[in-house]
C-alpha cells in the first residue's frame, strides 16, 4: 500500500505546475458565422482557396467558421471565385 500512496503523491507532486498546463491547453474562441455546405469538397476548397483562407477556418466536414468580423470580406472573396451566398452574410 505504501507503493501506491508514493505513486499518488508523485502524480500531483505540483498540483498547481498542472492546473497551469491544463489551463493553457484550450482559449475561447472568437464569435463566428457558420456556413453549411452540401458539398464537403467545397467547403474544403474555400477553406485552402489562396483567396479565402485568410478570411476562414474549416470547422468540419461541410462548415466553415468565418470571424464574425469578417463575413462581408469572405462574401466578397467567395464571390470572386464565383460563389453565391446566401444574402445577410
């Protein structure tokens, strides 16, 4: 029994070295605007497209994740490439 009390002392030898590292680990994310695509292949290639991977994040399958401080620009370049969307984004 000795061996696992040493053995649990040694796993929270710093308890606040871990608190610290677990806290790093995530971050709120920002605010965003999610579009749905049918196509997968799609809303993969507007996710690496040169002209609209700046303005987006691939958040799925089928969805992209634009900062809600960008979809007017992400419109724009979607437009370019000659998608439509839907309007009030």
């Amino acid at each position: 029994m000795a061996c696992m009390k040493d053995h649990l002392f040694s796993l929270n030898a710093d308890p606040l070295e871990g608190i610290l590292r677990k806290s790093g680990s995530c971050r709120r994310a920002q605010k965003a605007v999610i579009f749905d695509w049918e196509d997968p292949a799609r809303a993969a290639l507007l996710a690496s497209s040169s002209e609209t991977s700046r303005l987006c994040h691939h958040a799925g399958e089928n969805r992209i994740a634009v900062p809600a401080a960008k979809p007017a620009a992400f419109t724009r370049a979607a437009r370019r490439m000659g998608y439509i969307l839907p309007s009030g984004s």
